[in-house]
C-alpha cells in the first residue's frame, strides 16, 4: 500500500455518503451500502465529524443518520471524479 492510498473502509463509507444524493443516509443503509458492521461504521463517522468531513446525527434510540458536509463533498469529487471517471458525483 502507497503513503497516499486511502483505507479501504474509510473509501467505502465516503463512497456510500456520495453516491446517495438525497439528503442524510440512514446508519443501516450506509452500513449495508458501505459493507461494514455498525460499531466500525460509527468509528469512521465519529473520525470524518471530527475532521469536519461529515455530520452524523444519533437518536435516542440508537438510529442515526449521516451525510457529508460541504468540505467532505469537496474532498469525494477530488477523491472519485480522477479515479478513471468510474465515480461520478
């Protein structure tokens, strides 16, 4: 692996948030679109919240949702829109 690849999962997690183009996305869909268990899933968000990238939102009774934010969206078209054109937003 490069210095400057991208893990994985957190590739897979940003690649569901935007590919879903209808607002937040529900943490079980995400974690289902994404193909990672929950625990890992909440992880990876409380990781892109902090660095600002995301905003996922947890109710009281343990559903969530979550969505990119402005800069999240802008590093994803930097990210999938020069990966061979496979992934655009």
């Amino acid at each position: 692996m490069s210095d400057d690849a991208i893990d994985p999962v957190l590739e897979a997690i940003l690649r569901a948030l935007w590919e879903h183009t209808g607002g937040d996305l529900s943490l079980a869909r995400l974690s289902k679109r994404a193909g990672v268990q929950m625990s890992v899933l909440r992880r990876m968000l409380t990781q892109l919240a902090d660095a600002e990238l995301a905003v996922m939102t947890l109710e009281e009774d343990g559903r969530g949702s979550a969505r990119l934010t402005d800069e999240g969206e802008a590093l994803c078209g930097q990210l999938f829109e020069e990966d061979g054109g496979q992934m655009l937003h």
